[in-house]
C-alpha cells in the first residue's frame, strides 16, 4: 500500500515538473481538444478514392464554389445550397466533378485551418506573457510599502483584466477549428451524396 | 419532439398477448397504436445520450433512430449510467456539481445527489447502491451513498482522474488519471488504492471484460489501449491502431465496450471518426468503422446486436449492426452528444 502511495506521489510529481507538455502535444497548443493539425480525406470522405493530383484549380466551376463557401462566415446552409446547384449544373460527367470540388474544399480548408491553428498559437503565446506580467506585478505588490501605490495597483488591474479577456478569447477561438471540421463534413457528405 | 411513430415489438406483444385486458392496458394500447405514447407497450429499447454543449439528455427509439424526446438537465452533462433498476438515469452534471437523476418512466429530473467538484464519469457498483465518481478538479474519487443521497468517502489518485470502472464481482475499483498517465486499483472494501499500472498518454476509459480477467484502458493522446491482466496488474498487451490516409494525431482512442462473451470488443478512435472492430481474443484490429465526427463514446444494446456512438463535432449518434460490422444509420440529437446508455 505504501509502495503504491509513494509511486504514485512520485508519479504526480513528474508529470508537474517544469509544466512540460504531454508527449504529442504542441506546448503552445492551448486548447482542451487534443491539437489536430490536418483534416485527410480519409477522415471524412465516403466517396471513391480522391487523388492528391486532382485539378480542380482549372475549373472554374470549382474554384468558384470552394471559394464561395469555406470562408469562416459563410453559413453551413448557405454551402450547403451552393453545392446543390453545383450539382444541379454537372449532370454530366458528375463523379469527376465532385472529385474535383471535394479535392478543392479539403485541400483550402488545411490551408485556412493552418493559418488558424497558427493564430490560437500565438494567442497562447501572448497568454502566458500577459500571466508572467500579472506574476512579477504580484510579486511587485508584496513588496514593503508598494501595496498601496496607486500606480501599481492600476498596471495590477489593467493585466488582471488583459489575462482575464485573454482567457475567455482563448475558449472561444478553441471551439472554431470543430466548427470548421462540422461544416466540412456536412459539406463532403453532400457532395458524396451526389454520387449516389 | 415526439415522433408518433410506435415501432412492433414481437416482445411486447408476446408480453400482453396473456394478459386479460383491464380498462387502464386497453388504453394504453390505443394510445400506444396511435402513437401517442413514446415508450408503451410495443415500444423498443431506448437509447439515452447526454449532450455536453445542449444541457440535455436525448431520447430515441433505438431501431429506428427516432427522436421521442429531449430532457434539459444540469450544466455540461457528460458521463450517464442507468440505476440497476434501470429505472432512473444518473447524469454527470460537470458544471453544476452534482449528479441529476432523471426518472425514465416520467422524465422529471428527481432530486439530485451529490458529486464532489466537478464530475465527469462515474460507475455503479454491482449491488446498485454506490456511486464512485471521478472528481476531475481536484484529484478524488467520491464514493456516493445512493440511498443516503451523500457523499460517504473520498479517495484520493492522480492528477485529473477520468475513467471509472468497477470489476463485475464489485471487488475492485479502476480509475485512470489523465495527466499520470495511470490506471489505479483500489480495494472496493477499504477504498485503499492497492495497485498503479502506467499507460499511455491521457487515459480515458477503463473498461473490464465480463469475466474479471482484465481491464482495457484507452490512452487518448498514445492513441492506443492497454490490456491490463486483473490479478497480476501488468499490461499483457498494447493494441495500436494505423488507419491508412488518417494522420496519427486524429486517431485517439476513448470508449470501449467489450461483448460479453469476450469475443469482439469496440473502440471509439476521436476525430479519426472511426470505431475500431477487434478480436478481443488475439487483439487484433479486424476492421474500421467509419461513423460521425470525433467518435467519443459507445454503448451496446441489450443483446450486443447493436453499437451506438456519439460523435461530439458532427453533434449525431450512429448505430452499428454488430452482425455485419457495418455503420447502419446517424441521426442528429443535441449539442455535442457526449455519453450514451441503451435502456432495455
């Protein structure tokens, strides 16, 4: 009883030392969700195999769509209608393109969704400035004669309050990559459908 | 959001065929053939999913997917279990602090028991009467007194403790803890922690096999699982999984069930969205299941025919026929489908 006590302590203590990251995780990743770098067509698509040398730029019809639809304001109901009128104009040669769009929408969204994922980075990284600026103020504070230093007290705030909205920023940016993913997927799904 | 549609159950109907037909069952049936009740005679098994985001549980007819109804319960409610009665359905309310019990026959939530800080998943011991509940804030296990309605110990393990599981005999707790990276053996009769299996990376559900030889626990970020032998406490096997197109980061493994004749056993695989079929024997993976997104948890039917996953990001459920390990059907329920349980 006591060995298993004592190694777990031990075990607790480890995982602790010096904030390190779980192996494969991004020490910058903030976010609960586990980091997802790529979304592969495997991990959505139920159509037939999409080949990474797909063309879909030198279609207009495609370009356009994918263009139109995956910026983060569009509404899922909004594509969802553009892909039905995609697939309404293509009633010939269907299946080459919906290959093309689908090849075209997962290939723009790892690019929008990297820049993403750089942008939640960099706010965890300004988050753990803002929470070492808030650290040397306390420390500051409890100086002899400083916890009375109006000055101080105001700087003290001013980063309580930064941390604070910081934080709350952080949790709703961490939910917008599932949000994407959700949209991609109702967005693959219909045009996976047109195939049947 | 109830559907009116009752679907024939060969059961139900054997059940009231010997019966004489009072007033009160006459009615019942009328109102049943008409749809209008949502669980009479007649009706299936239900399946019960607890939506993290939605603050509510979802009801739906299990053969047919059909939504009956949705119960708003407490704050971010995540880990379910039926009473042994399989009357009430107890709810993890993380953001409330408590567990909400929520009456089946009537679906009035009844007052509530309680949890510990924040309690994420629980288990029931084989008597039905204790609750041993993950306090994921503070490093605890709370053992609930469901009868007395209170807390009547706590036990301390690892950092952020997760999976909860009590071996079928009632002898032996296992817990794992997500930053540890361990699985804790504690002793059911002094509430001693006897035992600490390392794993990998943030384990997240423990899961015996029915005949108490061994518990699986999955590893999320190691996206594998551990096959720990009960008696000695040592992993015997590590199932890994390699899912052609599927980057390693997405595949991260979080519920399992096991059949009961230890012959297939499921895992959920996150946002690789699939459900790993394996041997339970050998451990080896047989198949992938492609289902919903972010593939979270699962629950068998009564009689194993059937898988239900929630997929957190696609905000459905799916339903897998275990006879030809195929995914069958999703349906949309609430925000973030978390837990899930199938009512007989």
């Amino acid at each position: 009883m006591r060995t298993a006590w004592s190694l777990l302590m031990l075990a607790i203590l480890l995982a602790h030392r010096g904030g390190a990251a779980a192996p494969g995780t991004d020490p910058d990743w903030p976010c609960a969700q586990p980091l997802v770098e790529t979304v592969s067509a495997a991990m959505l698509w139920r159509g037939p195999p999409l080949d990474a040398e797909i063309d879909w730029q030198s279609d207009p019809a495609a370009a356009t769509l994918v263009g139109a639809i995956l910026p983060r304001e569009v509404a899922t109901a909004d594509g969802l209608a553009a892909i039905a009128a995609y697939l309404g104009q293509h009633r010939q040669a269907r299946q080459a393109a919906i290959l093309r769009a689908a090849a075209g929408l997962l290939q723009e969204n790892n690019l929008a969704r990297a820049k993403l994922l750089a942008q939640i980075k960099n706010l965890a990284v300004r988050q753990r400035g803002l929470a070492d600026i808030v650290a040397a103020l306390n420390h500051e504070r409890a100086l002899p004669d400083r916890f009375d230093d109006a000055e101080l007290l105001e700087r003290w705030n001013f980063s309580r309050r930064s941390f604070y909205e910081m934080q709350q920023t952080l949790r709703y940016v961490c939910e917008i990559p599932a949000q994407l993913d959700r949209r991609l997927g109702q967005y693959l799904d219909a045009l996976a459908a047109g195939l049947r | 959001m109830h559907s009116g549609r009752t679907i024939p159950d060969p059961v139900g109907q054997q059940r009231s065929a010997g019966r004489r037909l009072t007033p009160n069952l006459l009615a019942v049936l009328v109102a049943t053939l008409l749809g209008l009740l949502p669980c009479g005679i007649g009706a299936t098994e239900t399946v019960l999913v607890s939506n993290e985001k939605g603050n509510s549980i979802s009801v739906l007819d299990a053969n047919s997917l059909t939504l009956l109804r949705s119960v708003a319960v407490g704050q971010r409610p995540r880990g379910i279990l039926l009473s042994k009665d399989r009357k009430y359905l107890y709810i993890c309310a993380s953001d409330d602090n408590r567990i909400d019990v929520l009456d089946l026959d009537s679906y009035q939530l009844q007052s509530p028991l309680p949890s510990g800080a924040d309690p994420e998943t629980f288990a029931l011991d084989p008597d039905g009467t204790h609750l041993y509940v993950s306090n994921e804030d503070n490093s605890l296990i709370s053992i609930i007194d469901i009868a007395q309605k209170r807390v009547i110990g706590e036990i301390p393990v690892g950092v952020e403790p997760e999976g909860m599981a009590v071996s079928p005999d009632g002898r032996w707790i296992v817990n794992t803890s997500e930053t540890t990276n361990m699985a804790h053996f504690i002793d059911s009769t002094t509430h001693k922690l006897v035992a600490n299996v390392l794993v990998d990376s943030r384990p997240r559900h423990a899961e015996w096999t029915e005949d108490g030889r061994q518990v699986w626990v999955s590893s999320e970020l190691g996206g594998t699982v551990s096959v720990i032998d009960a008696d000695s406490r040592q992993v015997i096997h590590k199932i890994e999984f390699t899912i052609p197109g599927v980057p390693r980061q997405a595949i991260q493994a979080v519920g399992i069930v096991i059949g009961k004749d230890r012959k297939l056993a499921f895992v959920a695989l996150g946002p690789s969205n699939r459900i790993a079929v394996i041997d339970a024997q050998s451990f080896a993976v047989m198949k992938y299941l492609l289902v919903g997104q972010r593939v979270w948890n699962l629950a068998f039917n009564h009689d194993e025919s059937r898988l239900y996953s929630t997929n957190g990001v696609s905000n459905d459920i799916s339903m897998i026929d275990v006879k030809s390990l195929a995914a069958v059907k999703s349906v949309p329920v609430g925000n973030q489908p978390w837990g899930v349980v199938v009512r007989p």
